[in-house]
C-alpha cells in the first residue's frame, strides 16, 4: 500500500525562518522538512514512486497561480543553483515499500 504525504523542501522553511515570525502563527510554524527530500524515508523501507511540484506542475493540473506562472517562466532565466532550490520546495510524495513489506510491518 502506498504512503501519499506532503512534503516541504529545507530550503523553504529556511526562508520563512528568515521571512521573520510576525507574518505567521507559532502552531503554522512548519517543523519537518529533511534536507535529504523523499530520501529521508529510504532508511526506513520507503522510496519515492511519484512526486508532483505544487509550484512548478501546477499547470499540468490546470492548477497554475499567477505566482507559479511567473517562476515557471523565470526559472530557465535563474542560475542552475537557484533553480536547484526552488524545485522540489512545496509537493506531495507517493512512496513506496521498498522492502516488499506491508505498510503496517515496522
């Protein structure tokens, strides 16, 4: 059985730590966001079947924000680095077992 969850980028966080703590409230604070992405989960019998951007895949699922629009057409314009942390920064995962096992097994 697949594990489906949302999954916010390091690098997010990072810059809402630097946005300051008066633009959100103390329980909006996002608290889990591995440096590693979906690798996180290998260690523990899951990889990655599936990834979706919510900023950058967004108009493949008629989704697409005036915001995401924007950075769909500036990203090929930015430094390979800064695309690096942009992608993969807001989405959602479907893992996977990896060992073969249940999802209930550990």
């Amino acid at each position: 059985m697949p594990w489906v969850t949302e999954l916010t980028g390091a690098q997010v966080v990072s810059r809402l730590r630097n946005a300051g703590d008066d633009i959100r409230p103390d329980d909006a604070k996002a608290r889990f966001a591995p440096v590693e992405g979906t690798a996180f989960f290998e260690p523990h019998g899951w990889t990655e079947a599936a990834y979706v951007d919510l900023f950058l895949d967004a108009a493949s699922l008629g989704r697409e924000s005036v915001s995401g629009r924007a950075l769909r057409v500036l990203m090929p314009l930015l430094p390979a680095k800064v695309r690096a942390n942009l992608k993969r920064g807001l989405g959602v995962a479907r893992l996977e077992r990896s060992d073969g096992a249940g999802a209930g097994s550990e």
